[in-house]
C-alpha cells in the first residue's frame, strides 16, 4: 500500500519519541540549574527551581481520575552558539503527560511526579549521553 505505515512502525516511532522527550526534559532541567524547593497547593503542586516551575492538576471522567502534568523552565534557544560564555534562553513551557490515578489525594499525586521524573531520569542515564554525564533524580525533587 502506498504511502502507509504499519501499526508496529507507529508504535516504534512513538516509543522512540518518549526517549528523546525524556533525555530533552531531563537536560532542559539541569541546564535551567538551581536548586528546587517543593511546595504543595490543594492539589496542585508547583515546584520552584531557579529557572523551574512544574504544576499538575487532575479531573475525573466517569469514574476515571485523570493527571497532567507541565513546566515551565528557561531553555537555550538551540539557535545560540554552544561554546559562547553566555547563552540565549528562552522562557519555554513543556507538556510532561497526562496519566490515570487511583484518586485526588495529594500524596497519589507526588508519587506521580516522582514516578514520572524515576522515569525519565532512568531513560538519560542509561542513554550515552547519561553514561558520560549521569545525573540525579534526586537533584529534581
């Protein structure tokens, strides 16, 4: 069939993008820097790192509770040179996911949070680029 793509290479090409959001989210966080402090507002939770903000908000949907998740972060502009003293940021915001939880309690969804960046930090530091440079999820939460 022409210009088709079978369900197994979208699957792939789809897996392969979460790897390279991870490794993104994870290097956009550290290049943003500072040291983060957690702070809890009924049921939204926002993190502050110089350069950092995370929040999440949940609803339900026919019984179903429902997790998302975003940051806002300072980001090089990936149009600068790499090797100048100082480099152009940006203020950038980023789509961490949607996921299900059990429910709305506030300790069900820092264990979101820390699942998702366990994840995330896994995949970069298995990755070469975390075999030359690993870092810690524990510098995030």
């Amino acid at each position: 069939m022409e210009d088709s793509i079978d369900k197994y290479s979208a699957l792939r090409i789809t897996l392969e993008g979460q790897i390279a959001v991870d490794m993104q989210l994870v290097n956009e966080i550290h290049t943003a820097g500072g040291k983060p402090c957690l702070s809890v507002i009924i049921y939204i939770f926002l993190m502050d790192i110089a350069g950092l903000n995370i929040s999440g908000d949940g609803t339900a949907d026919k019984h179903l509770n429902y997790k998302s998740k975003h940051g806002l972060l300072i980001t090089p502009t990936y149009s600068s040179d790499p090797n100048a003293p100082i480099m152009n940021t940006v203020p950038t915001q980023r789509f961490f996911g949607i996921n299900a939880a059990i429910d709305h309690k506030s300790e069900t969804q820092l264990q979101g949070w820390k699942d998702l960046v366990d994840q995330m930090y896994k995949v970069y530091n298995e990755s070469p680029l975390g075999h030359q440079k690993p870092l810690n999820p524990l510098e995030f939460t």
